[in-house]
C-alpha cells in the first residue's frame, strides 16, 4: 500500500487526536508558506549519541524488554503516540509529555531511523557527517555553512545565531557567523567609565571599519570585529527580552530563551544552532528511576522544547519556527554490562514548529537479533538505517528554507512521501 | 627599529609567547642565531619557574582555597598559564602547547571516568606530585618538548590519560578497541588517506592488552593509575598493514607468544614514526604552527624538514632548529601574519602590557570565551585553528580581555608612559614600543584621534590614567594584534 500523506495523517495523527475536527496546522501551513523571508531554523544538537530507543519506545517489541532488561521502560509508562506506516505502535519516554502535546497539535514530527550506510562509531566523526552532511569527506565548510553562502549577499551579521562558545563545523561558511554564548555578556566593556568609554567605543567602531584588501587575514578578522560591533545593540535587545513563560534555568533553558528573544526582536536570524549533551550513556543510563541519567536528559528536553513551543505560540512566531533535532548516532540494542548502552548507528531525529506535519516518518526497527532482520546492522546489535540523514537535510532546505538542496548537500538526496514539513 | 631587533621579535613571538620589557632587554643583546640557540638549547637554563608562583613581581593565581595544581584543574590551568607567562624556557612551553594540540586530550572525558580531582592528576601532575610518581600527560609532553617523535609516541601509547581518552583502557583480545589505532595513523603519524580500514582493524589488535591498571576505587583520590600490558588480553596472532613496518619492507608483523606481544606495538609505533608520510605530516604541522597557515609551504622545505627529522632518529630539536634559521622563517613578509591562539594572545598581551596586580584567574573564563579550553581540546583532532579562532563572540572576548587587563594595569600604565608626557603621539608611540602590531595607518590615526579625543592634552597623571589605558585597551583589541 502507498502510504499517502493523507493516509499517514490518519493512521499516525488523527488517529489519536479524536478531538481535532479539521487539522488546524493546513492553515497554519499557509500562513507560513506566505512569509517564507522571516522563517528560522534552530539545529538542536544532543550531543554524545542520543538512545533513540528510550527516546520512542517500541513498547511491542518483545526483544526491546528481552534485550534491555534493566533499561526497558516498562510498557504501561510510555505515552503513547500511535502506530507508524509499518503498524508498530510506538510511546515516548514518559518525561515527555510537553512533547507529546505538541505532538497531539499536530506540530512535532518523529523522523525514525535516520543515519547512513557504515555509520560511524567514533563521536567525533559522527559528529563531523551529520555537520558536514557528507560521510565520506569533513573537511570545508558545514552543510548551513555552505547554506548560508548560498544566500544574496550582503547578509546581515546576525543571519546565523550560534550559542555555543565554538562553531560548529555545521556553520563554518564563507559567511560570518555571530556567536552568542550568552547574550549578557555579549557587551562592549572599556577600561574607563562614563563619556570615555563611549569614546573608546566610537574609536573602536572605527577602528574596525579599515578592511585593507591587501591583507586578506586581516581583514577577515576586521570583519568580525566589525560585525561584533554591529550586532551589540541588537543583541543586547535580545538580553532585555521577557519571555512569556519560565524556561529552565541551565545553559540550554538560557540558550532556548535567547533564540526567542531574537526571533521576538526581529534580528532576522536564519539559522539558530543549539547544542545540549550528556547522551553519552555507557553506563548506569537509568531511564526510569526519578532522578537517573537518561530521565533527567528527557526532562531537560522536554521543558526546554516545550518552553520555547508555548513562548513562540504566544508570540504568534511558531509559524516561522522549525526546530530540527540531530545525534551523532544512536546506541546499541543490548545493554552492556555497566547497565548503559554503546555507540550504535542510526536514531531518531525531532521536528518541532508551526510548519510541521505532525507524525510519525519512517519505520520502527524490528529489534529481533535475528542475523536476517533487514533493520538491525552489526550482527543485530544496531539499528539500521532506513532515512538518509541528508534527506531530511534536503526537505528542510527546499521547502522550509527555500533553498537548492542539490547544490547545498552536493546531491539530489531528495526523498518522497518525506514530508514533515 | 632595527631589522635585527625586528627578527628577534618575530622569533620570540613565535617561538616563544611574546617578550616582557625585561626579556626584550636580554634578548636585544644577542644575535639572531644566538637568541635561536637559547631558545632550543633550554636543557642548559634551570627550570625554576614554578618556585615563583605566589611571589610578589610575578602574576598572581586565584582559587578557592589552598593552590592545588595537582588536583584541581582550574589551578592546572593556572599554573601553566603562569609558566607561559614567566618561564625563561619559553620554546619548551610552546611546544608543550603544540603537543596538547597534537595528541589533543579532553579532561572532561578522562573526568567522567575517574573523578576531577584523579583526571587532574592525570592530565597536570608532575611526578613529585603523586603518590606513584605518575607524571600527568603535560608534564610528558614538557619532558619530551624537543625529543624523539617516536619515543613521544611510545610514552603517549602507555599514557593513563591517553588510555581513557582513546578507550586503550578496553581494548581486549574478544573485543579489540579501534580508537587508539586509528588515532595512531590518522592523527599522530601517518595522516588521513594513508592508511586503509584494515590497518585500524589491525592496529586495534597491536595494541589489545595495552591496559590502565587501577589500584583502589578509580574515583577516590587514593586510587593510583598506571599502564600495564596483560598478556592475556593480547590477540597474538600475525597482523599485517598496508605500509612496510620492518627495515626489510616486511608488512606483517609476527604472531608471538603473549608474553612477548607488547612488542608489536612497538614495532608498529617504530615503524610509523620513520615513515616518510610522517615526517612529512610532521613538518607541515610544525611549518604550520611556526611560519605559516596561511602560504602554503614551498614541497622542497618540508622534503628539508622531514629529511632532518629522519636522519636525526625522529628528534625534534634539529628539526626546529633548521626551521628557525631557515630564511622562510626570517622572511620579513611572514611576520605578524599569523592568527594568535587564545593563549598565544592572552599570555603575550600580558607579557607586552604587564602583570603586577593581575591573576592568571582572570584569563580562564576569557579563554573558554574565546574558544580555548586548555586541557579541554574540543576533539582528538584538536582546536580549529585560524580563522576558527575568530567568531564575534570570540572577537569581543579578546577586546574585553583587553580592557579587564588595562583597567587592571591602569596606574602601572599611567606610570611609565609619564616619560613620554608631552604629547598624546608621544605616549601613542611609546606603547607601540611595548605592544607591537603591524598597524594600517588608518588605525593608527584613529588611535591616536582617540588619545586627544575630549581633552585638551596637558599630559597630567590624570590623562595618563585615562588615556593610556584606553589606548592598551583598542590596540589589543585591534584586528593587528590578533596576529603573532
């Protein structure tokens, strides 16, 4: 049978949200097809290889409990999502219940299964892939990076919004991108006070002003330093901005609440990148006891996701939003020995905004360790993929950020019936 | 200026951190293939610089409680800073941050395995400092700063912090680890794209057995760390590569009873460290670090580079040693054209502006701002250098380091530029003597409108106090002085 989107929407959104009479996020979708110039993108990395498999449970699976036998989640906790296109009814982690929420409106999309072929076991190389959407070669700029120079210049020095203290390989460009660890402390400081400082400042817009073309590395840094000047009125906007719910206060809650602050202060931002991590769970992964390593995971995501969900909404921005998850891989299907999991290969990536089609894409693995299972590699031992990751890539840079995937991912990876967004 | 006293700057902003006033002093009066040789020959100057730390003259240190820089990794940071900062073995301490790099190792990581205060240790003690007399790995790197490659190499393969970075500590017979062995060719010797899949396979059973051996509960501060090779954990059957590992151009090396597996390890780190691919990826590195990221190096000077480092048994002194006096290295058109480290820019600006009443704590939240971490490379591969260094983020650090810094050093600053009182170009000029970037003119003109900007110069201690710190502040945050 092919699964048609309007097939899918019945069997993996309507089937559960009896309550939804028409699916208001068809409106929603016009509107944000109409104002395509202020819609943003915010990568969510959660570093160290996130466990798709606690993440959505495939709480049928009689080998998930045979195989995980300290880490299951026990069936009767998992909040329930539905059956995805192969039948296989699917929960999420029970801390997720912001998530699943937005699920329930339509608005947050499960892509399972998304990897590529021989993935990679190592973090750093894995992390490397998914930034530079190419498996065979890292080096050169990142695949927003290269989406970013792909845009008509002159481009604003806040068209991309990083909050991590590094770039991430993900954004390196020919393009300058603005990176705002924290946006308090993103501020001019001088020596002097009052009327000479502002002096020293004037002097040092100015300073920055001289791009000599005959020092190309100089003036590269003149550059940043002259978008460093630009953007600090603005950003301190950003610093003053009240949100209009509570996001948690850790490193991710501050960098959530920023990429709102932008969006309310229109600085025009693009491209957003977010990264939390901890998901290196080898051992004592604990994904139900109050307080374990992996709930505690699922409980920062889902009240920082939620946070930014409910303060777009009533910004009335969830219709230029989309959030977009990735891992550097997912873990293996057995436990080991220290009650965590190892490095695996494919998982689950999220799509959380206005624009989103809501569901389930893509199918569950079987987790039957059975050496012919088409969905698990390595002798059975990790999930396979099903989704190039660049396919999703792809759909997110054609019909979210009106962009040419083929020429960005060099390569049409574009793939039918993924339709997310 | 003269054009010697021109190189001898290039040469300890390069192979040093930069010169204090009192540095430059001693400096000045050698030649340049005199200044070249006190920098190498450094095993001839006592290393005393640690004996000075809480001294008044030098720069002070911050912590929460008594100075712990064997437990404590904020102090580790510190006291290397401070080493940076004042050591009269400079190139030591700058090749010491180049191997960092270089066999980049997190203390995040070997943190989440054994606790902060035990990866501390791990990473920073010296050998006095433990109970085992287990030096960390920088002290490692500082001992081997200018030695063998290959010996580096063996002591680096039986390094605890390296064994939990790169999973050593797991590689067993029925489940080979592959991080190590892969890390070995593709980053430490070899390069990418010079060996095959198989190799790191193969590699992965040179090294089963190469062990951390705990003693006591690796988390307690009691517990004591150190490699051991358990031969029943060695694979011991022949392996062969892709790349000649013996003299002969044998590629396998053979099976051996366990006992004597460790020396397959040995054979394959020998053999790797005498390829030429090595010596090459070596030299371009070093090329890199001293003359040049941004002019691709001419082949026939790395073939001369990599030609020294064989024929001298993988030793790094004779390597450097003809980098320095190379007239690449002295070519006047290299100099102040490359991108600073954080390190590099924050210990210089520091040397070059002063340091009386200012801490090393001071500088360890600035550097994570500005992208360097020490002792927390992002990734075996290291940090992004160049024009990775350079976000705006980054960009505003360093100016704010720069102001956190003048204001600190206001009335110092004040004080000595008095002798130059009488004009505002005056005092512009005399702390262009001690700061030394390559200024566009077009800078240099608005520095010096800022230093009469809103007064009317009467060069009163006042102004001084004012201006000569406003000015530190723009020129260390001006784009110039992000180059060494």
């Amino acid at each position: 049978m092919v699964i048609t989107r309007r097939a899918f929407m019945k069997n993996g959104v309507a089937a559960f949200t009896v309550t939804m009479t028409a699916p208001a996020f068809l409106t929603d979708l016009a509107r944000a097809q109409g104002a395509s110039s202020n819609r943003s993108l915010i990568v969510l990395d959660l570093s160290g290889g996130n466990d798709g498999l606690s993440l959505l449970v495939p709480y049928t699976d009689s080998f998930y409990y045979s195989r995980r036998p300290t880490l299951a989640i026990p069936a009767g906790q998992v909040l329930q999502v539905g059956s995805d296109s192969s039948g296989k009814p699917l929960g999420l982690h029970p801390k997720l219940a912001g998530l699943k929420d937005i699920f329930n409106q339509g608005r947050l999309a499960f892509i399972q299964r998304a990897g590529y072929e021989n993935s990679s076991r190592s973090h750093f190389t894995g992390t490397d892939i998914w930034e530079a959407a190419n498996p065979s070669n890292t080096q050169g700029f990142g695949w927003l990076g290269r989406y970013l120079a792909s845009l008509t210049p002159p481009l604003d020095p806040l068209v991309a919004w990083n909050t991590t203290g590094d770039t991430p390989l993900a954004l390196l460009s020919s393009v300058s991108v603005a990176s705002i660890p924290s946006v308090t402390s993103y501020a001019f400081s001088s020596p002097n006070g009052g009327s000479e400082a502002t002096r020293e400042r004037a002097a040092a817009v100015s300073i920055a002003s001289h791009v000599p073309v005959d020092r190309p590395h100089l003036a590269f840094v003149a550059t940043t330093a002259q978008a460093a000047m630009a953007t600090l009125d603005r950003v301190a906007a950003v610093g003053a901005y009240a949100p209009s719910v509570t996001y948690p206060n850790t490193g991710f809650g501050q960098a959530l609440q920023a990429v709102a602050g932008a969006m309310a202060k229109g600085t025009g931002t693009r491209v957003f990148w977010v990264r939390t991590g901890g998901f290196d769970t080898h051992a004592s992964q604990e994904t139900t006891a109050e307080s374990g390593a992996y709930v505690r995971l699922m409980v920062a995501l889902n009240d920082g996701l939620s946070a930014l969900y409910n303060d777009l909404k009533n910004l009335s921005l969830l219709n230029d939003t989309l959030l977009l998850s990735f891992s550097e891989f997912g873990r293996r299907v057995p436990e080991n020995g220290s009650r965590g999991t190892d490095h695996g290969a494919a998982s689950v990536m999220i799509a959380m905004g206005g624009g989103v089609r809501g569901g389930l894409y893509g199918t569950a693995p079987s987790l039957n360790p059975d050496g012919q299972n088409a969905t698990l590699e390595n002798n059975g031992n990790d999930v396979r993929y099903e989704t190039d990751f660049r396919s999703v890539y792809a759909r997110v840079i054609d019909n979210w950020l009106s962009g040419d995937s083929v020429s960005v991912l060099g390569g049409n990876f574009r793939k039918p019936g993924l339709d997310f967004v | 200026m003269a054009n010697g006293d021109r190189l001898v700057q290039h040469l300890l902003r390069r192979a040093g951190f930069g010169a204090s006033s009192d540095e430059w002093a001693a400096y000045s009066a050698l030649s340049y293939p005199q200044a070249v040789d006190r920098l190498i020959n450094y095993a001839a100057i006592a290393d005393s610089v640690d004996s000075n730390i809480g001294r008044a003259g030098y720069i002070g240190t911050t912590s929460r409680g008594a100075f712990s820089p064997n437990t404590v990794i904020d102090d580790a940071r510190q006291r290397w800073l401070f080493r940076m900062i004042h050591t009269d073995r400079p190139l030591q301490e700058r090749m010491t941050l180049f191997w960092h790099n270089y066999f980049a190792t997190g203390f995040s990581k070997v943190a989440g395995k054994v606790k902060g205060e035990n990866a501390t240790r791990l990473m920073a003690a010296k050998a006095s400092e433990d109970p085992t007399r287990q030096r960390g790995q920088i002290e490692l790197f500082r001992d081997s700063a200018l030695g063998s490659l290959r010996d580096l190499l063996v002591a680096v393969a039986k390094d605890p912090a390296m064994l939990i970075w790169l999973d050593g500590d797991t590689n067993t017979k029925a489940k080979p680890q592959e991080n190590f062995g892969r890390e070995l060719m593709e980053l430490f010797s070899r390069g990418v794209g010079f060996y095959t899949e198989d190799d790191v396979y193969a590699a992965a059973r040179v090294f089963t057995g190469w062990n951390l051996s705990v003693t006591g509960d690796p988390g307690d501060p009691s517990a004591s760390f150190a490699f051991v090779y358990n031969a029943n954990q060695h694979e011991v059957s022949a392996k062969t590569f892709s790349f000649p590992i013996y003299g002969d151009g044998g590629r396998t090396i053979p099976a051996r009873p366990a006992a004597s597996g460790m020396q397959d390890g040995i054979d394959l780190i020998t053999a790797l460290s005498m390829h030429q691919e090595t010596a090459r990826r070596l030299a371009t590195k070093l090329y890199s670090f001293f003359v040049s990221e941004t002019v691709a190096a001419d082949p026939a000077f790395i073939d001369t580079l990599a030609t020294v480092y064989l024929q001298n048994g993988t030793a790094i002194l004779p390597v450097l040693q003809r980098l320095f006096l190379s007239p690449q290295f002295q070519d006047e058109a290299i100099f102040l054209t490359r991108y600073s480290w954080p390190v590099e820019f924050v210990v210089r600006a520091i040397k070059e502006t002063g340091w009386t009443g200012f801490t090393t704590g001071a500088v360890l939240s600035p550097l994570v701002n500005m992208g360097q971490h020490l002792f927390d490379p992002p990734d075996v591969a290291g940090w992004n250098l160049g024009q990775g260094w350079f976000s705006t983020g980054a960009m505003l650090t360093r100016m704010n380091f720069g102001a956190t810094l003048a204001e600190n050093q206001k009335f110092n600053l004040a004080r000595s530029a008095a002798v130059a009182r009488t004009s505002a170009r005056a005092v512009l000029d005399y702390l262009l003597t001690r700061l030394t970037p390559d200024l566009e003119p077009a800078v240099y003109a608005d520095l010096l409108a800022y230093a009469s900007a809103g007064i009317t110069w009467t060069g009163t201690d006042a102004q001084l106090q004012t201006k000569a710190p406003g000015l530190v502040h723009l020129i260390l945050g001006s784009s110039e002085y992000q180059f060494i």
